[in-house]
C-alpha cells in the first residue's frame, strides 16, 4: 500500500466541501478514492439502503462488485451485512474456507475470481451509513497494516458521505439516492466505453478522466459520463 496515495485520499477526504453535487458523483469519488488509495483492491462496492430500506451496492468500481453484493441481500449473510449490523470489519482471507460461514456471498465471489475481501462498516458518530467493500483477486490479500489503513480510510469516508447525505436530506434524501443508482449505470457505461477505446487505462484511470472533465466545465460527472455514452465531445484540457 502506497503511503503517499493513502495520504492524499484522506486529504481530499479531509478537505470535501459540501455542495449541490449527486449524492451519486460523491460515491464514485469516494469509492474510486479507495480504489487508487488500498493497493490489494481489486474491486469496491459502497452499500447503503434503499428507498424500501433494503441493501444496494449504490457505488461500484466495476460490474463484480453488484453481482457479488446480490448473492449476500438475497441470502440475508455475507461479511458486508454482518459489518454494518456489527459495526466493525470483517476480513475473508481465502473464499473457498468462508463456504461454511458465507455459502451464498463465498461462491458468487469465487464465480469472478474475487479471492478474498474486505469488508468495513461506514459510521460517522452513532449514524450508521453503509459500508465498504473492498475485494481483490489473490488470497491474503489484505495484511494487518492494509486492515489497520482500510478502516482509518472508511472512518474519514463515513464522515465525508454522512455529511453528503445530511445536507442533501433538506431536500429528499431517497431521490438523492434514486439518482445516486442512474448515475452509478451511466458513469459505468462512460468509463467501460473509454477502457473500450484505450485497452490500457484502468477503472481508476478512467474515472479520473471523467471526474477532471467534471471539474474543467463545472458541470455534474453524471452529465460528462452521459455526453460519452450518446457520444457528444467533452473540452479537451489545455496544453501546458
């Protein structure tokens, strides 16, 4: 784990302002954030409550991540709903031992490749407010110190959706939410097709190329990703 990018993950977390952005664009920052920040991820998944207040993967860094969320709302157990119910991080070192303990979550994890997972509540003061799941591909993947650095990360993260939700609840928080999981399809289908047309770039990489575009023309990262999809051009950044 690179010391540096977890240091500025929590600067940025550290720094967030509120504002009027989707509660959506705050999810992919923050999950995408994760992602650069915790070396052994593979894949991340954010799950808060719906609108019926029941589980949703309301951010995911790609399509795993909802698939293997599914397996663990439909069967009421996996280390994602026991972390939040618990309040405090579960950790499977090897999916093939969590069949006793997971059966439902361990064999969709194994079905694409996730070998092991990390799973920490989202709390800020006494609101419980998700959680997050980190996954990766090789077994062991996470060490007492990514463990230890994984839960300071989801500690500041709490803080930064938790004020997000509070100060978009003046208005409707389940819209907000509502939305949060359109954002979520379209920012997914903009980044697949940007990896689509650049084999090398990376989720993360792809992510940040829209979230710059965002920031550079001041409108929401929803609006940028669905510019891509219906193929509309984004400003290029100037030369410097």
């Amino acid at each position: 784990m690179s010391k540096d990018a977890m240091n500025e993950a929590l600067e940025e977390l550290s720094t967030f302002s509120l504002s009027d952005a989707p509660l959506g664009d705050t999810l992919q920052w923050v999950g995408h954030l994760a992602l650069a920040a915790l070396d052994p991820v593979d894949v991340v998944g954010i799950t808060m409550l719906d609108s019926r207040g029941r589980p949703t993967t309301a951010m995911y860094s790609d399509e795993r991540a909802p698939s293997i969320d599914e397996a663990q709302y439909r069967a009421g157990a996996g280390p994602c709903l026991d972390a939040w119910r618990l309040g405090h991080r579960v950790r499977l070192d090897d999916m093939t031992e969590a069949r006793d303990r997971y059966p439902a979550f361990s064999e969709a994890a194994l079905a694409h490749s996730v070998l092991s997972s990390l799973s920490l509540p989202l709390r800020s003061r006494a609101s419980d407010v998700g959680a997050l799941n980190l996954y990766a591909t090789q077994t062991y993947a996470f060490t007492p110190d990514d463990e230890g650095e994984a839960e300071t990360f989801a500690t500041a993260a709490a803080v930064v959706v938790a004020n997000a939700a509070a100060y978009l609840a003046a208005t409707d928080m389940t819209v907000h939410l509502q939305e949060a999981l359109k954002s979520r399809a379209v920012i997914e289908q903009a980044k697949g097709m940007l990896m689509a047309n650049a084999p090398d770039l990376t989720p993360d990489a792809a992510f940040a190329i829209l979230r710059r575009a965002s920031q550079r023309e001041n409108v929401k990262l929803r609006e940028i990703a669905l510019r891509i999809v219906e193929r509309r051009p984004i400003a290029e950044a100037p030369d410097t």
